[in-house]
C-alpha cells in the first residue's frame, strides 16, 4: 500500500505527515530520515486502527478525488 505524504522543511528539521491519517507525524534531520520515520508511524498508526477496530478504508459512499485548480 502505498500513501501520500507531505514532506515540509522547518529550521532544522523535515517534518512529515500523512494527510489521510490525521495525526499521523514524523520527523528527521534530512528528508530521507524523516521518510524512514514517517513509514513507521505509518505502520504503527494503521496497526493501532487495526487493534481498535477502527476502519481503514473510506465509509461508504464517500470518494476521495483530485481536482486540478489554475491560479
């Protein structure tokens, strides 16, 4: 599975998150880093769903979509 993640350089740090798992952040010194530790968190925060009975894909009838935007 693969999910998308937003990388952000803040001072010293990247910081990543995860926008379809709210809550789902990481760090690290340089981007690679912060990939390595976000995968993690990743797969922590999905085992926790998982533990919690939670539901991993969207409810029903919902979509999730891109739409392209001109500014």
């Amino acid at each position: 599975m693969e999910m998308k993640v937003l990388i952000e350089k803040s001072d010293n740090w990247y910081v990543a998150t995860v926008p379809s798992l709210p809550g789902c952040v990481s760090q690290g010194k340089t981007e690679e880093e912060a990939k390595r530790n976000v995968k993690e968190a990743i797969e922590l925060h999905i085992n926790s769903l998982i533990r919690e009975g939670m539901p991993l894909r969207l409810p029903k009838g919902v979509k999730q979509t891109s739409v392209a935007v001109t500014v």
